[in-house]
C-alpha cells in the first residue's frame, strides 16, 4: 500500500470498505461481503488530475472541428457504457470510462469561463464515474478589471472572487494570460508581467497578486492556478521567474510550466530553462507547479489564451484553427497541433519537461500532467509514468528525438527514478491536498472508497495502463483496465462566505451591459444534481 | 388534458425559447393557463407563447389512445426498427439528452431541423476554422457591423434593440455611432439606420453572389492585383468604402445566418467571410456571429458534439458514432431509404412540419402541430421554457440559460416520453 498521506510506503496492510468509504477494521462479528486478494500487488487511492481540459466550450470546440481524429478512434457501446469517439479530444462518455480504465477517481476542468460554466457542468454532468471539479476564469473578465482599475477596497474583490465561486460552481480561481485576453481584444498582441493593459491600465502583475491575494483571504485552498503571460514564447523562462517573485510569498500554483520555461541560447535561439525553473520552485515553497509534458504525435491546443493561441496558429496542423471573443469575460482559442520527435523544438520540448520533472526535489508540489489535451491526451499518462520511473527506457527514448536536441539536454545527465511512493504523492496524495478534497487522495478510515490496484509490473506504463481494480465510491469499477460498472461520480464545490450586498452592483452592472440577468447567470445546487451529476461536495474553505 | 386551473400570475425575468437569442428579460402573464406577453415580447415570441393550446390526445393512426399505449407503440416500432432516424430535435438540453441515449441505444441516425444552416457553418469550422465573437461582446464592444446575406430582425426581431443600438456599454461610448453595413438582397435595412438617423449602407447583391464580392474585397484589403474593371462605379465605391471602415474599425463585426443563405455550396460563402475577417484581424480586431439554430439547434450541435464526437448527422447503427454530414441529412437518409422509422420531434414551433416518408412515423409535436399526413403514432408534448424548467444554448453557442415554467401543462414533455420509451427497449 502507498498512501503518503499516512506516511505508508509499501507496506502490507488491510483495506475495510463500508458504504463506499474506507473504514476502521470492523468487529469480528461483522459479515464481510466480499474479500480481494491484493497480495503482490499495488495499491494506491484512486488518482487525482489538477489540470485537464475535459469539458466547456472549448473542448467541444474541439471535438468538432475534428472529425478526423474521432473517425480514427470510435468508442462502440457496449450493454454497459455509451458510445462515442476521439482521441485527443473524447466525447464525454469516453473520457470518463478512460480515466476510470487508468485508476483516475478524480478530474479537475482548469478553465471553466464563469460565461460558459453552465455549459461546462452540463457537459461533465455526461462524464460518467470520475468525480470532478472546476476553476473559474478570472482576470480577464471587465467587472475585475475595472474594479482593480478603479482601486476598489480588498474585500470588495474578495466578496466579487467569492461570488464567481458560488454563481459557477467553482472549487478554485484561475487566470489566464493576466489581462492579456481582455487587451487582445483592444489590439494588444503581448502582455509582459510589467506592461499596462491599454483599456484599464493596469498590469499582469497587479492581477495576480491581487486574485492569490483574495483567494488566500476567502480561504479557498487550491493557490490561485496561474497560466502566466508569455506562454510558449522563447525566453519567457525571465516571465516565470518574475512571476514567482510577482508572489510575493504568497500560494501560487503555476500550470504547465514547461511552456513557461523557455530560453533563447543556442543557434536557434531556442532552449531550456528548466535548471533556473526548477531552482526557483524548490527555493520557494509557496509555489506548486504542474509540467504540462508534451509527448510525441497529433494533438489539439484549447486554451483561453486567446492572445497567443492566435500568435500560435501558423503551427497549425491541420491548419484550421478557432479564436473567439467571449462575453467581456475571457475567450479562447482552439489550435490543432503535431509534436513531432524530429523536429528540434518540439524534441527540446519534450525534453524540458522531463528535466523539470526530475530537477524538482519535492514531489507534493510538482503535479502530473499533460495539460490534456495541449501536450497530450491524457491517455498518455502511463507512458510519462515509465518515463519518470524508468531511466533506461527515458534514455532510449532520448537516443530516438532530434539530435541536436538530445545533444544540448542535460536530461541523459540525469539519474533520477521516480518510486512508487513519490508517484503516489505526485499523482493522489498532493493533488488532493492542494484542492482541499478532505476525504480524497488516501486511504485512511473516512476517506472515499476511491482505490486503484496494479499489478506490480516493471514495465510502468503497463502497469498504469491497466489497474487490475479500479473502486470508486467502494463499488468496482473497472478490471484489468476494462469498465465493468457505471456509476455518476460527484461534483467538489466551494462556497466561500461574501457579503451579499455585491449583488446590487452586479445586477446593475448584469442590466445594463450584459445580454443575460444576473439570476440566469448564477448556477443553483440543484441543476448540477439535475443533470445526472450523482451529487454535490461542498469542501471546506481554511 | 391541457391547462389546469392556477392563479394569475405575472412572471418576470423569462427567457424566451422562441429563437436563438435567449431573451431573457420577458414579463410573461398567466391568466388561467392563458400567457400573455407584458414585456420586451417581439413579435415572434407573442405568436408563440399566446398560441392558443388545443386539447388533444395520443393518437395512434389517428385513434385516440392513452399516453402509455402511445408510449408503448413507439417501443414496439423501434425495437422491429433496424435503421430509425430521429429528426426534428426541436427539444431542450434534457430532451436531447434522451434523445441521443436512445439513439444510441437504437443505433439510430441523428439530425435537426435546421441542420442544412448549421452543418453549412460545421463544414467551415472543420475545413479552416474561424474567428468569433459573442452577444456581450458585440453590445459593450462593437463600431461596425456588417450583415451579409442577412438583416438579422428578419429571423430575430430584437437584434439591434439589445445589441446594437443599446445605449449603455463598457467601452464603445457611441454605440449610436456605430456603422452599419448590409450586403445581399431583399433585406430590411430600416433597423440599421441610427438613433440619430444616420442611414447604413447597403451593398445589393444577390446571396449566391456575397462570396464573390467578399473574394474581390478581401484581395482588395491584402493589397493583391485586382482588376477592379468589370466593376460598375457603383460597387467600386461601396467596395473602397467597405475596405476603409473594415480597415479603421477598432471592433468589427460580421454576422452572418448559414440557415438563410439558402444555394449550393453556401458554405463557401460562409467560409470567404471568415477568411477574410481573420485576415483583417491582423491589423485590427474583427469577429463574427453566426446567427441560426432556433428550435434547441444550436443545443443540438453541442449535445450531440459532447456525447458522441460530432455535430449532428450521426449514425449510431455500427455501434458507435459515424458522421457524414451529407450522407446523413434526414433529406437523403429519406431520399435514399436509409431509415425505416422516423421519430420526428418539435416542441417549440408549431409551424414545422414534418417530413413526409413511406415508413412508419412517430410524431413528438406541439398540440397545435397539423401534420399534413396521419402519422403513426402522434403524442402532443409540452413546451420547454414554457410548461417545464430546461436549458438552451444561444446563437453564440457560448451563453446557455435556465428556461422556466409558465404554465402548468398535461401534456409530458419528450424528455419523459423518450426515457420511458429507452426503459422498454
């Protein structure tokens, strides 16, 4: 068993389940129902993703512009799950039978628009088993803006913050681009940490530590999830630094970093920052990152980056792409891509997000992803497991990508292996720890029945492609990676305390600007039950 | 069945279901199960929402039956079915939530009424993309608008009142200054002219021939030779003057409805027009809207795109998900003999009709509906948004909302009809 939360590190030890929750051993006069054998296997609570894009407008934008990629991976239905299709891009069914099929319990939607979040629910009310969750967008939206811009008092943005979290629905807060969506849309094509936003004057750096600021005060326990400015541009490694110490101390998660994490030296003017990246997370704790690795093949980029998912739409592939401008909130941007081995940057890529991977000393503040879909579906989580635990095969599959690339990466220097332990702590125990899920990501008494058991192979990626057992909520889900039952997982909520007075303001401001009233933009309780979401978690605030 | 008895009331904050824009600021009367529109009612929500309700019932063939026998009638013919087609989908998010679990369970071929207008658009999305923008961004944002092959009231009475000539807004201070251009033909143009009078400008041409004008202006934009001879002075003006203000324009916005740009290959029209916006969008910023999708359409395309990987014209007869956007019209799925059982579904605009066809025909319809054909099973259904609680995308596919009831029905929604069909098969 490997529940780092517990500080159990493979040790053998019985698992009672009662009601779907993991309990304390019963009375011998109690009957127990059924009994699993796990000898000389692994077990591991059910795993937990902080960061993928599985449902909202712009996934959906997504799946329809390309057809291509669901008619090369249709789902057939079976007597017990749904049909559907796609491979970077699944239909709602798909992905959650997938990321039940690889032990993952829980999901969380890293840019749900607060515009669009309704949309978002109702889509993931469609993703059976899992259990999921959401971060509204902020930072972009003019109601925020224009109070920063105007230098509203503190807890006047906190009771606004607050509110977002309520009406949406919400267990975090992100930004995207800081105030760079909203100056794409006055004609600013770059926004650095220092730079103004033309239309309210105020800086990146300002709503970024202004939104961490809130969130700490409303006790939200996720940090405020940061998609910086700069994403992908060569050299914005100085960005990510800059933003750390933008901080000032202060929790901060910064998401993807490996697009964050780029230098301008060699030739090419292109290269890795992971050295002064990984250097920078480990001095500071208050910082927590996710990579965001990128693995080999065709994908698709959704962000709500509009600024530089428009930059990116010369790398195209195919070359169609979508930019929309939504509801002075946010927006987004939908841009196909193919990550290909040989070509230099894409190698380089790939490289850097491993070598931050193993260059981060601590394992509960460095999360794995893909950024699903953006670097790769999340499918390919095993085959990143065994590259992190693996060194030989992570070397073989060096000696294989660009040259030149594997040539200036320190990544062959690097001896690191992941443990089973530091995989548990990477991919459950932290992640639940950051969002403040209290009864997920262990597998103490009082925790969800959430449970993964693997066979304990060496070959890692075949170990985490096909759990032998997958429990969610204590019913089996899922057997050597197929899906033997179906259930509605729940969705995790916060209702942080505001003062109700803002709503006065907001719906002046809804009546005379926006094209819906205020009462419809708020999401109840009850619609998410409605949908066939299972139910509600309200998880605490600190 | 219909009406029962209940107070007077006066509901306020509706949203309005009747097309695409989600007005949501309706003050709707109930008088005895009699609506009456009070407030901000367009002349297309009146007709719908004081339409007087017939009592009828189930019939199958034409003979009365209970709802039940009606309801089991429709098991027994999906279950004999090997290829049913459900068409119509004028339903709410729940209703086609059902739908599509049924479909899939049927192994049926899924496709919408206005699904010519809105596959138009899809095959532009999926060949190259576009550039949009949505309803709040256009009212606080907007400095040119331009209507092509569309007047927008026409199909949406209230477009300009609330997004265009709106006298509030977050960044565009003269929103009665805003410009205003119309290019196609048989449009009215009255709603563009100004507060102030200012008259918008109108480039007649007819609707096949938008694209044409478009190629020859966005050349024009990109600094390409053009020979502009063949031009009469006439639209060589109009052309110099569109190319100034789509250039100067700090927001610009094109809208277009793929459902009214009724020719061949109108979705390279569509496609001219989104070009050419993503190229003025590198000198200045530029979106556009998609008008269309009335009768839960543009829910449609999202349901069916989140639960299956596609938007509309599905087959579901191998086991899983197929598309082809062309193949599987409920036009040529007909016209070809492809199906062999239509469920044909609209609850909100008694006006549709649904297709005639030589094999058995299930009819999930408002009360009012008057098939021109004696289907084999006809269940009069309730309204979303009317007589029951619901969501609907609007036209900008971005914003949904809540619906609410108005009215206490008899009549099930085709929600209930569709999952207690699904619990017999």
């Amino acid at each position: 068993m490997y529940d780092p939360i517990h500080g159990i590190n493979g040790e053998q030890r019985n698992i009672y389940i009662r009601d779907g929750f993991i309990t304390t051993k019963p009375a011998t006069s109690v009957r127990i129902d059924r009994n699993y054998d796990l000898n000389d296997m692994i077990i591991m609570a059910g795993a937990i993703d902080i960061h993928t894009h599985i449902g909202g407008g712009k996934v959906n934008i997504a799946r329809m512009m390309l057809p291509e990629d669901h008619r090369g991976d249709p789902v057939a239905r079976t007597a017990i799950t749904r049909s559907g299709s796609g491979y970077t891009a699944p239909s709602t069914f798909a992905t959650g039978y997938r990321y039940a099929e690889m032990g993952y319990t829980t999901c969380i939607e890293p840019a749900m628009l607060p515009a669009n979040a309704r949309h978002a629910h109702m889509e993931m009310a469609d993703i059976p088993i899992i259990d999921k969750g959401a971060y509204a967008l902020l930072g972009n939206d003019d109601f925020f803006l224009r109070m920063l811009a105007s230098g509203k008092d503190r807890s006047l943005i906190c009771d606004y913050v607050s509110w977002i979290i309520n009406a949406t629905k919400a267990i975090g807060i992100k930004v995207v681009n800081p105030g760079g969506i909203s100056a794409f849309k006055f004609n600013q094509r770059k926004l650095d940490l220092d730079e103004t936003n033309s239309h309210y004057g105020v800086t990146p750096r300002q709503i970024l530590i202004t939104l961490a600021r809130a969130v700490r005060e409303l006790g939200i326990p996720h940090p405020l999830h940061v998609h910086g400015c700069n994403l992908g541009v060569p050299g914005n490694l100085l960005t990510t630094l800059d933003t750390i110490r933008a901080a000032e101390g202060l929790p901060m998660h910064l998401a993807h970093i490996q697009f964050h994490s780029y230098g301008t030296e060699g030739d090419r003017k292109f290269s890795s920052g992971s050295a002064h990246i990984a250097e920078a997370v480990n001095a500071n704790s208050n910082i927590s990152i996710d990579v965001g690795q990128i693995l080999f093949g065709q994908t698709v980029t959704a962000s709500g980056d509009t600024m530089l998912q428009y930059a990116g739409h010369r790398h195209a592939h195919p070359n169609k792409w979508v930019i929309m401008d939504i509801e002075c909130d946010a927006g987004c941007g939908v841009v196909p891509f193919k990550y290909r081995d040989k070509s230099f940057v894409n190698a380089l890529q790939w490289t850097i997000g491993l070598e931050l991977f193993l260059l981060v000393n601590d394992p509960w503040r460095i999360f794995l992803t893909t950024d699903h879909p953006n670097g790769a579906p999340f499918t390919s989580y095993p085959h990143l497991i065994r590259l992190l635990m693996d060194r030989s095969f992570r070397n073989d599959m060096l000696s294989t990508i660009h040259k030149q690339a594997a040539a200036v990466s320190i990544l062959g220097s690097l001896d690191r292996e992941y443990s089973l332990y530091e995989i548990a702590i990477m991919t459950r125990a932290a992640p639940a720890r950051s969002l403040g899920l209290q009864n997920r990501g262990h597998l103490g008494a009082g925790a969800a029945a959430d449970i993964t058991v693997y066979k304990n192979l060496k070959n890692r990626e075949a170990m985490f492609a096909k759990p032998v057992y997958v429990f969610k909520d204590g019913e089996l889900v899922a057997r050597n990676g197929k899906i033997i039952k179906v259930i509605n997982g729940s969705t995790h909520i916060l209702k942080p305390e505001y003062d109700k007075g803002i709503e006065k303001t907001l719906k002046n401001y809804f009546d005379k600007y926006h094209t819906m009233k205020l009462d419809h933009f708020k999401i109840n309780d009850d619609e998410i039950v409605a949908h066939g979401n299972g139910n509600i978690i309200v998880q605490s605030c600190m | 069945m219909n009406s029962a008895k209940h107070p007077d009331k006066i509901h306020k904050e509706v949203p309005c279901p009747f097309c695409c824009l989600l007005c949501d600021d309706l003050v709707i009367q109930n008088r005895a199960g009699i609506l009456k529109v009070r407030e901000n009612g367009c002349s297309r929500a009146i007709a719908h929402y004081e339409q007087v309700q017939p009592e009828i019932q189930p019939t199958i063939k034409g003979k009365v039956v209970t709802l039940k026998d009606a309801i089991l009638h429709i098991s027994n013919i999906l279950k004999s079915s090997q290829h049913p087609l459900f068409s119509g989908l004028g339903t709410d998010v729940g209703g086609l939530r059902s739908t599509l679990q049924l479909a899939d369970k049927t192994g049926a071929i899924v496709d919408h009424m206005h699904s010519t207008g809105l596959t138009r658009n899809m095959l532009v999305l999926q060949d190259l993309g576009w550039m949009m923008t949505t309803l709040t961004e256009i009212k606080n944002h907007a400095d040119l608008i331009v209507f092509a092959g569309t007047d927008a009231v026409s199909g949406y009475p209230r477009f300009f009142e609330r997004f265009i000539w709106n006298k509030n807004a977050l960044f565009n201070k003269n929103t009665g200054g805003r410009k205003v251009f119309y290019i196609g033909e048989n449009l009215d143009t009255r709603p563009g002219i100004s507060p102030d009078g200012q008259q918008p400008v109108t480039v007649q041409c007819k609707h096949e021939d938008i694209g044409e004008f478009i190629a020859i202006l966005h050349a024009t934009l990109a600094g390409d030779k053009v020979n502009l001879e063949n031009l009469s002075g006439k639209r060589l003006k109009e052309l110099k003057l569109l190319a100034y203000h789509l250039t100067n324009a700090r927001y610009g916005v094109l809208v277009w409805a793929p459902g009214e740009m009724d020719f061949p290959h109108a979705e390279l029209t569509i496609q001219a027009l989104c070009e050419m916006v993503k190229f003025i969008n590198r000198s200045t910023r530029f979106g556009c809207l998609s008008l269309g999708g009335n009768d839960g359409g543009v829910s449609a395309v999202n349901v069916s795109t989140w639960q299956s990987g596609y938007p509309l014209r599905v087959n579901f007869n191998n086991g899983y998900p197929e598309y082809d956007p062309s193949r599987f019209s409920t036009d040529n799925v007909l016209k070809n003999n492809e199906a062999d059982a239509l469920v044909w579904i609209s609850s909100f605009d008694t006006n549709t009709r649904p297709p005639k066809a030589d094999i058995p025909v299930i009819l999930l319809a408002t009360p009012a509906t008057e098939p021109d054909f004696t289907p084999d099973v006809f269940i009069p259904v309730c309204t979303p948004g009317v007589d029951h609680a619901g969501y609907l995308f609007r036209t900008d596919s971005v914003v949904s909302l809540p619906l609410k009831q108005v009215r206490v029905s008899g009549y099930p929604s085709v929600k209930h009809i569709l999952d207690c069909v699904s619990g017999l098969i």
